[in-house]
C-alpha cells in the first residue's frame, strides 16, 4: 500500500513538474527546448544509467535512435566502451531475483544516481525537467504527515547507504566492476549480450545450429523434443525490415528448460528480448539482419557456432572460404506475407522496408 500511494503522489508531482515548466511557473522561469536538454552529456548519462542497472536492452536502439534525433551519432562501440568503466550497481529481475519494490527500498534511482554522480561517472552540469538539476534526481522520495492516507504528502530526503547490499550497491563495492552488457563481433555480424544474468559458467557455448524462422518453429521442435540436447538456436527474420523486430519472450521457458537439464545453450537472433532473455544467453539484435542480407541468412542447420561474451565474439566455426562462397537464404513470399498482416501491420510496410539497422537506431526518417 506504500508503494501504491507513493506512486500516485509521484504521478502528481510529474504533472505539476511537466506544466509548471510548460507555462513558465515558477513565474519567470524558462522551459528548455527539448533540442537542448539532449545533448551530448544527456546521452552519455543516459547509456551510463542503463549499463550500471544492467537495464533493458531495448535502449541499445532507442537511445541511438533518440541521439540521431538530435543529431548526435552514438553506437554500440561507445556503449561496450562505457561498459569497460561503469560498474553494475544492481540486481533486479533479471538480473536477480529484486523487483522493482525491493529495488526501491534498497534506495532506488536515487541511490543509484547519487552514486554516479559522486564517482565522476555522469555529468552533473546537465539541463532537466527538474530546476535542480540532476542532483535533484540522487534525491529520494518519502511520504510524510499524518497517519491517514489523504494527510501525507510527498517529501525528498537524501539517499543514504543501501539498505539491502545484495540489490543496490555502492560504486565501491559492485556487483561487477564492468557493466551489464557486452558487445559480440563476428562474422555472424554485431550484436549484444545482457551478461549480468547470465551464470558466469554460461559465458562461453560452442554447439551446433538449429535454425528456425519464426518463434514457433522452435517452440514446436522443442515440443516434439528435437532440442534436448547442446545446441545455439538461430531464430532469424526478427529485425526492423523483415516484421518490425517483435519481442521473442515466448523463447525463454523452453531455452530455460533446456538448459536446466544441463544442455550448453544459447540463442543467437536479429530480434529482441529486452528483459526476457533471463539466465539463457542470448546473442541479440544481429546486424545486419537476415532480411538486409546479413550472415545470418547463411546459417544452415548443424553448423557450429561459438558465442564467447568473454572475449566479446561471435562467429560460425567454419573456413572462411567456405563461409564466403555460401549463398543466402531469403525470405518466402509466404513469410513475408504472414509477416507483414494482422493488428494493422499493413500501414507500417514502406516503414519497415526503409528501416535502418538496428544498430543505427532501426530509424525510418533519420
């Protein structure tokens, strides 16, 4: 119930922020145009937030995407070089077994953002929604007054120590000294890797492919039993251009289950997972993807693959003469079709066949 009323005083002090600097109250105070407020540092902020939470991975494209917006070219190199840097700070689901609330009353953003700032890991000198600034943000919410509900107000204390060491820590003592997330290269093409959920006994698998494409196909292999055993799955035609990169979560119970069994196992994909990819690895948002005509199109059933988020790689285990005189699978018309209806995806086809990659923010227009 805390929680509850905590949020909706939230809610209300976001809205009174929001018009308040829409209408210039406090009297003769300015609102910033957003082309201001995101610039560079906002950026670099932004990316550090996400690698020292161990977030979604979902912002590798919309924080390039927003960066382009403003004119400002960021990839995913300069995320892998943050990561060098920034320690994790937390574990919340999936990372761990914390939820959201837990992460709260450990001391929460603020805790978490206090912390950055302190180290000299984000910059402070940065225009918000808030007339402070992002010290306000190291700042934590508390309900205070009366007993009754409709007596308490919403108060900011400053963030002390975490109150629960196994979900938030402080800059000197993380959970990993290097963020959340890796960056795979190969001649599978770039793609990411959420590593803070994963076991560290999980970093390295070398199996043979299986390659589907679709979420069903594998969830019907594995229903017929097909799957138990070693083996890296390659589930392709997901990105921006073939079906406009839908989230594969339905892949995790049955790669979960195999590998409970002991099986060494990953997947490897032009799709997303955002939080789903749990403790399985997972070789994300591959680009080029398949239907651009990226190596994944070239896979073939048996082929091994080694997916090493030590070393940062990714790459099919066959001579490279070989690999390069093999011809690329291409989409059916079938699939296209399928693809590309239902819930009103006929309207966004010219969009998805100008999308870049995901890489480059799988932006249309810019």
């Amino acid at each position: 119930r805390a929680h509850r009323l905590a949020r909706e005083r939230l809610a209300r002090e976001a809205v009174r922020t929001v018009l308040g600097r829409a209408t210039g109250a406090p009297a003769g105070s300015r609102c910033p145009p957003i082309g201001e407020v995101v610039d560079e540092r906002c950026i670099v902020n932004a990316m550090v937030a996400l690698l020292a939470t161990g977030g979604s991975t979902n912002h590798l494209i919309h924080w390039v995407a927003v960066a382009r917006a403003a004119g400002i070219l960021i990839d995913w190199n300069d995320f892998s070089d943050l990561s060098d840097v920034v320690p994790l700070l937390t574990r919340v689901y999936p990372n761990g077994s914390a939820d959201v609330n837990a992460f709260q009353d450990a001391g929460g953003p603020g805790f978490v953002i206090g912390e950055l700032v302190g180290a000299g890991l984000m910059h402070a000198d940065v225009l918000t929604v808030r007339a402070g600034g992002i010290a306000e943000f190291g700042r934590i919410p508390v309900l205070e007054g009366g007993d009754a509900s409709a007596e308490r107000v919403l108060g900011w204390r400053e963030a002390a120590p975490s109150k629960d060491d196994s979900v938030a820590r402080p800059v000197a003592a993380p959970f990993s000294p290097s963020g959340g997330l890796k960056l795979l290269k190969g001649n599978l093409g770039r793609s990411v890797i959420k590593v803070s959920s994963v076991p560290d006994d999980r970093h390295v698998v070398e199996a043979p492919a299986r390659v589907f494409d679709s979420q069903a196909g594998l969830q019907k292999a594995f229903a017929a039993g097909e799957l138990d055993r070693d083996v890296i799955c390659v589930v392709r035609w997901q990105g921006p251009q073939a079906n406009g990169m839908p989230e594969l979560h339905k892949l995790t119970p049955p790669l979960s289950v195999l590998q409970g069994k002991g099986h060494r196992v990953a997947l490897v994909t032009d799709g997303r997972m955002s939080g789903a990819s749990g403790k399985v690895p997972a070789a994300i948002h591959v680009s080029p993807e398949a239907a651009a005509g990226g190596p994944l199109a070239k896979v073939r059933d048996g082929d091994l693959i080694r997916l090493d988020a030590l070393a940062g790689t990714l790459a099919v285990l066959i001579p490279e003469h070989e690999w390069a005189a093999r011809e690329n699978a291409t989409m059916t018309d079938e699939q296209r079709f399928a693809e590309g209806r239902g819930l009103g995806r006929e309207l966004f086809a010219g969009m998805r066949r100008n999308a870049l990659t995901a890489e480059e923010g799988a932006c249309t227009w810019l």
